[in-house]
C-alpha cells in the first residue's frame, strides 16, 4: 500500500489520497467496482437538453472490457451540428458578459459536482475506455476536477493591461471571448482531454460546441447530465457521431471562431485545411515519440531516487500506453544499462493485469479493436526488423468474461532508433530501449524523431538537469520524473506534434481575443489635414 | 518492379462499397496520436496534398500517400492495406461502418529492395 501511496503521490501531485486509499481498500473486499445501470441510448446534449440526433440513428457503444455492447450513442449528421452551433450562439448573448465571478462559481459547482460522484464517474470512464480504474481513480477523475478550479481560480486574479503612452494617450488592453468554439477530443483521456478542451473555453467567456471521440461517446453525456442543472443551456454542447459524419461538418462551419483538435497528424491537417477556408485559429495536439532519458549517474546508488527512475521507465504502461506522451522511447547510458534495465524489466513484469474494474489491477485493454490489431501489428514489424523483446511481445488472453476484450501484455524491445517501432506513435503498452554513450549522442537521438511532444530526463548531475531539457526540442520535458499534468503547467508540442498549448492559464489566451481601446485625452487636432 | 503497398481482398471489398457511395478516393497515412499510423481514406481531392507529400502508388485505383518526413522512416518496409473490423475515430470514410483500414507492414526483401516501383509527388 505504500508503494502505491508513493506511486500515485509522485506521479499525479494533486491528489486525494485518503480517498484513493479508501477506494483501493474497498475494492480489495468486493474486488470488482460495481457497473453503473446506463441508459439504453444517449442522445445528443444540445441547449441543456438531450436530444434526438436529426438521423434518429443511434450506433453500439462496445466495452473494450469484454467487447459487448453496453449502451448505444447518437449518430449525428450536419443538421445537429448546426443545432448545437445555434443552442451556443443564443447562449454566448448572456454568457459572454458574466461577470468573472459568476464564471468563477460555476467551474467550481462543476468540480464539486464531479468530485461528489468520483467513484460513479471513474467507474463509467473504465467501462467507456477500458483503462484501469485505478487509474480513473487516482488521475483522470482527480485531474477533471483540479481542472476546473483551477480556471475558476485564474479568472478571477487575473488582470487586463494598462499603460500611458504619453500623458494625453492610454492604451488599455482587454480580453473578450472568441465566440462558439469547436472541439474534438480524443479517446484516450475522454473526460480529461475534453477538460482540458472545455474548461478553459468556458472560464474565458466561450460557449462550445464538442465532439467526443467515435470509441467513447458516453462518459461525457453521463458527466453531462450530472452537470444539466448547474451549467446554463447552451453553454456546453455535446454531439457525438462519425468524423465524417458529424466531425466535418463542425470543423467546416462557417459560424464557429476556433477550432481545438487533439488526434493525429493527417486528421490535424485536413481540420486545418478547412479551417483556413474560414481563416479560423486552431490548436492541434498531435501526438509523440517521447524520449526518457537515463543518465550514468541515476545509477549512482540503490536508493529511492534509482527507484523513482525504474517506475519513470516503465511509465510507458500508463493508461496502456495510450497517451500522446507515452514514454516509447527508452534511452539509457550504456555503462548503466544492465543494472537499470534488469530492474525496469522485472518491474514491468509485475504489472498486474487483469478486469480494468478491479482495484488492484495496473493495466486495462486498449480502448478499441481496431487499435488492439493495430498495436499487434507493430509487435510484429517490431520483431521483423530485429528488435529484441526484453518482456512482453503478445496479446494477453486473460479469458473468462475478458475473452473478448483487448488487453496487450506490456512489452519492451531492444533496438535502435532508425527502427520504425522507435519512430511512430504505436499507442498501446509498448517501449523500445536503446543506448548513449554520450550527453551529446542522447540529445542527437532524442531529437531524431518527426515530434517533439514530452521527454523525460533522469539524472543527479546538476548540469545535465539543465542543459539537457533545454536542448530538446520538446514542449514538456520532465526532469526527474514523469507523466505528471498539473493544470499550471503548459501542455503542448514542437515539430509535428502541433501547436498552441493546453493546461496553464495561458490557455484562457487561445480562446479570447485582445481588445485594445487606445484612447486620446487631448483637445489638439494632429495637424495633418 | 515490386510495389510499395498493396492491400487485402477484405480492404479491396472496403474499397469497393465507399466508391459506390463516394466516387473517387485518395488515402493518407497519418502518423502520431490516437488514430495515428493509420490510412485514412478520403474523397479524392478532400484532402489538399503538398510539396511535403509523396505517393506510394496505387491501391484498387486510390493513390496512397505519405508526408515525406514520414516515409523516412517507412520506406524500407512493404504496406499492405487491410480492413478490420473496429470503431476508430478520425474523419476517415469507412469509420460510420464499424470498418477501419489498417496499415500492416512487413520489410521489404534484398530482391524487392532493388527494383521498387517508382515515387510520385505533387507536380507545381
């Protein structure tokens, strides 16, 4: 139990621990969480109301616990786009000119209301996405909430700008809302990366339009009707359905002033393609090849600290590997390597596995078929091109009830970085090691790659902890451990992992415009004309 | 001369149903997050290509492209196009029907390396 404590404290920082604790003990009694009855079919949410979709088509929402069919989704076209783009045009008259007091309160009934039915929601997102509840426990749900405080909080300390150019002209600087805006989240985070998405926008005066992912349409609609009697119609709308279906038509609209997407590249640029017909901003997330670095000195003794970087390693099986910044890329100084892989082989293999609704269980299914063979396919080539498995390497059948589910054993290749498992983004419970001889070669391969999202360095020298995070050319490098996401800290990517930032209240800066009022105070004409 | 990608009868069918309904398509393959590292198959001329693409070759008459900085990485491996069945996300055609394309690569043999079918790219 108190690893986990460590464990969970370390890597998610703002955390109710009493209450992970508690969960974890009562799972270890009843060992199963208990499902949640859900509805046979969730509508659209669309001016605070759930709505048929125009189609009256629904589409099967599948568990990737066990494969089955648990509730079904709307299955929307243009039309319910453009209904939830009119809800939130009438809704942004009022919203848009709360007071930030008023905004402020909201987000914070909203982090209330989420953090009364953590368990329900942690147990909707598992069977949504498969991931472990431990984890939806322990981070998803505990970083929503943190979330919205922490907007709540910013937008009423923060301040516009005012200066004197000269003693007759003052420039003052304000911030408006962009107006209805355009979300996609994806489905690996659902009701965090939609948070992420939402929360900002709101805070800043916006009223959006969001799209869920096709894998997990339902954990938001249930969020949504906790939250239907607290957030003003029109504020928060959600349509779910098919990219080509409902996706395009919102990245398309003439009628919204920005559009966030988080996803992959292909998709990023076709978003952007539209967008520019509307000379529209945009935000793309897109993805990673992180690298987590260890140097010689990690290795310097057996202590915690050495600890702390084997569980940074392994990090990789966070959420099954399906984070943008999963740490898929190993790479050690090799005077070190036997010593530290032996240890972050052997704890790899200690990763339980098994019913993601389980307590104790470290690891769920990954959150589709399609990825699941995806993943697959790349243990293959993995293997063709001749990289060693250390661990790992299969699918894992846990059978049972979890026959039909889609669960990767954890796997870790040796190879080199030229290798195409060392290049893309595999998504699933999979890392490939290489070695460094020196700081300059890490840098050189931690740089060799078409993205720039996370990175991790590991060291207890006091030089490398500096220059080395300076040279990569990443948006977040975590130095001495990782996959940590505060809501303070700016979220983003280099190269082709995208632009604009999430997280941090800069974040309220790529949904507002700059209002500048520069005012003259004197009588005298300028004398041109 | 050995083709850079081809696909399975099952992607060939896929291919099939979209045309009657789309007309004309393209495919992409995309890299990085979520949906990443795989086809996404679009009505031809949807997607704008550039000077940073380049194209692969043909599969069942759809050009099959690549940024550049991707096929880097790629080209010393053969791309066969399946089809399976899965709910993915992205605004690629087959996603309403429970079907996703899925890249599956293999490396391409010392023979095949040789004589590889030639590159096209997007003419000014």
């Amino acid at each position: 139990m108190c690893y986990h404590e460590i464990d969970f404290k370390t890597t998610f920082g703002k955390i109710k621990l009493d209450k992970i604790m508690s969960a974890i003990a009562e799972t270890e009694v009843s060992n199963l969480a208990k499902r949640p009855q859900f509805k046979e079919k969730y509508g659209n949410f669309i001016g605070g109301k759930f709505v048929e979709p125009a189609s009256g088509q629904y589409f099967d929402n599948e568990s990737p616990i066990d494969g089955k069919v648990f509730t079904k989704a709307a299955r929307s076209n243009k039309e319910d786009v453009e209904k939830a783009i009119d809800a939130a045009h009438e809704a942004f008259k009022t919203w848009s000119v709360t007071s930030a007091t008023y905004r402020s309160n909201l987000l914070n009934k909203i982090a209330d209301r989420i953090e009364e039915n953590l368990e329900y929601l942690a147990t909707v997102e598992t069977i949504d996405n498969g991931k472990a509840i431990r984890e939806t426990r322990a981070a998803d749900l505990p970083l929503v909430i943190d979330h919205f405080r922490y907007f709540a909080g910013v937008i009423r300390a923060e301040e516009g700008g005012i200066s004197e150019h000269d003693e007759n002209t003052v420039s003052i600087v304000l911030h408006e809302p962009l107006g209805v805006v355009g979300q996609i989240i994806p489905w690996n985070f659902p009701l965090l990366m939609a948070t992420w998405k939402i929360a900002p926008a709101i805070a800043a005066g916006n009223c959006c339009v969001v799209k869920p992912a096709e894998q997990t349409p339902t954990s938001i609609m249930v969020l949504m009707e906790l939250l239907q009697d607290i957030v003003p119609a029109g504020v928060i709308n959600i349509v779910t359905g098919f990219g080509p279906e409902a996706g395009k038509p919102l990245a398309q609209s003439e009628r919204i002033s920005k559009v966030s997407f988080t996803g992959e590249t292909t998709t990023g640029r076709l978003i952007m393609q539209y967008a520019s017909e509307n000379l529209l901003p945009v935000t793309m997330e897109l993805g990673g090849k992180s690298p987590n670095i260890f140097f010689s000195s990690v290795a310097d003794a057996d202590d915690d600290f050495f600890d702390k970087a084997v569980e940074g390693a392994v990090m990789f099986a966070l959420n099954q590997g399906e984070v943008c910044t999963c740490p898929s890329r190993i790479l050690v100084q090799e005077d070190i390597y036997d010593t530290f892989m032996e240890r972050v082989v052997a704890r790899t293999k200690a990763i339980k596995t098994g019913h993601p609704l389980d307590g104790t269980v470290m690891m769920g299914a990954q959150a589709s078929n399609d990825q699941y063979e995806k993943i697959q396919s790349y243990l293959k080539i993995g293997k063709e091109e001749g990289a060693e498995v250390l661990t790992g390497g299969a699918s894992n059948n846990l059978g049972g009830d979890l026959e039909n589910g889609y669960y990767i054993q954890p796997t870790i290749f040796k190879g080199n970085n030229k290798m195409r498992i060392f290049q893309e983004e595999i998504f699933g419970p999979v890392t490939c090691v290489t070695t460094f001889k020196t700081v300059e070669e890490a840098i050189e391969i931690a740089n060799d790659t078409m993205y720039g999202l996370g990175a991790g360095v590991w060291t207890r020298d006091a030089h490398e902890l500096y220059q080395v995070p300076r040279a990569i050319k990443a948006g977040r490098v975590w130095v001495n451990n990782y996959h940590a996401y505060p809501a303070h800290a700016p979220f983003g990517g280099y190269k082709k992992s995208g632009f604009g930032r999430e997280n941090h209240k800069m974040m309220l800066d790529h949904y507002r415009q700059t209002k500048n009022m520069l005012v003259s105070y004197s009588k005298q004409k300028l004398g041109f004309f | 001369m050995h083709k850079r990608v081809s696909l399975t009868p099952a992607a060939f069918d896929l291919i099939e149903e979209l045309k009657a309904i789309h007309g004309e398509l393209m495919f992409h393959q995309s890299g990085g997050c979520c949906d990443g590292s795989q086809p996404m198959c679009f009505e031809k001329g949807d997607f704008k290509l550039g000077q940073s693409d380049v194209c692969l070759g043909e599969i069942d008459g759809c050009e099959f492209w690549m940024s550049k900085d991707q096929f880097e990485y790629w080209k010393h491996t053969h791309l066969t196009i399946d089809a399976v069945n899965g709910r993915g996300a992205s605004f690629s055609l087959e996603i309403p029907y429970g079907k996703r394309f899925m890249t599956v690569s293999r490396l391409f043999t010392e023979e095949e390396a040789q004589d590889l079918s030639p590159l096209s790219f997007v003419v000014d």
